[in-house]
C-alpha cells in the first residue's frame, strides 16, 4: 500500500513540476498547491501508520502513537494555505494591473 501512495506522490509532484513550468500565472499557481499537497502525502506516508494507546501517560500500558507527523501536517497545510492565498492575490493584482497573467506579457519590453 505504501508503494502505491509514494507513486501517486511522484505522479503529484510530476504534474506540479509541469504547472511550475508553465507560462500562465495561474498554473503555476495550482503547481505549487498540488506539490504542497504532494509534500502532505509523503509527510504522512513516511510517518506510517501506527496502532496503539493514546500517549497519555498513566492511562494504559503499552505501545503509543506518535502524534508529530500529523502535528507536522497540520502545520504544514495552514502554511501552504497561507501561502496560496497570498500567491493569488498576488496574481489577482498583476492581472489587474497589466490585464495579462502570461508571464512573457509581464516581462516588459525588450528595453526595459
């Protein structure tokens, strides 16, 4: 199963790599989202997944689950939110402005 997940994390970042790359503003906008997403997924996966008590000392015994890789995700998606959000108004604002969100538009002229 984990196999399987870290292919779908390649095929994430594969398609996120091809949006970067693009010359649409936003395209490479929704690139660094789904490689954010992509960066979630592996996240998780290399955590595993672990059965066990919850860590509260003094309430079982045994084994407990490691609760820092879905503290690291968390994290992660409201920063990567966070971020996003910033990205699109700043596209949102170069559009605006220069009524264009191809990128060799937004470059300027020649002798600039």
């Amino acid at each position: 199963m984990e196999s399987l997940i870290l292919v779908l994390v390649g095929i994430l970042v594969a398609v996120a790599t091809y949006l970067i790359l693009s010359k649409q503003l936003l395209r490479v906008i929704l690139g660094t989202a789904v490689l954010s997403h992509a960066a979630h997924l592996l996240i998780l996966t290399m955590g595993g997944l672990k059965k066990g008590a919850v860590p509260l000392l003094g309430e079982s015994e045994g084994p407990y689950t490691d609760a820092l890789p879905q503290a690291l995700i968390l994290t992660a998606i409201v920063i990567s939110f966070a971020v996003t959000a910033f990205v699109l108004v700043l596209g949102y604002r170069a559009y605006k402005t220069n009524g264009s969100g191809n990128f060799d538009e937004l470059r300027g002229t020649p002798d600039e």
